[in-house]
C-alpha cells in the first residue's frame, strides 16, 4: 500500500503521523519484485510463493 509517494517531507511526515493508528490484516501467497523503467513505469519482474497461506 502506497500512502504517499513523491511529495514534499512535511507531507510525508504528515502521512506517517496521519496512519500511525492504522493496522490491516490480509494473507498472502506470493510476493512479487518489480522494476521500475526508464519510462516511470513499475512492472513485475518475479513472483516468488511463500507456499501455504494462514487461515483465519
């Protein structure tokens, strides 16, 4: 989850302080690299599973 990105540091710090309370609960089965191109573009590279997922 991207919460700021490329703003000015005050706005940043106001972004972190502002979701200091925040918490998110989610499983997850793979994780993925991207790379970011000389176009500004971010694409996948890789996944990489991280086998069976927790149940709730």
């Amino acid at each position: 989850m991207t919460v700021a990105h490329e703003v000015a540091d005050d706005l940043l710090d106001a972004a972190f302080d502002g979701m200091a309370d925040y918490e998110a609960a989610f499983d997850v089965d793979e994780v993925h690299l991207f790379e970011h191109g000389d176009d500004g573009v971010w694409r996948p590279v890789q996944g990489f599973p991280l086998g069976d997922a927790p149940t709730r």
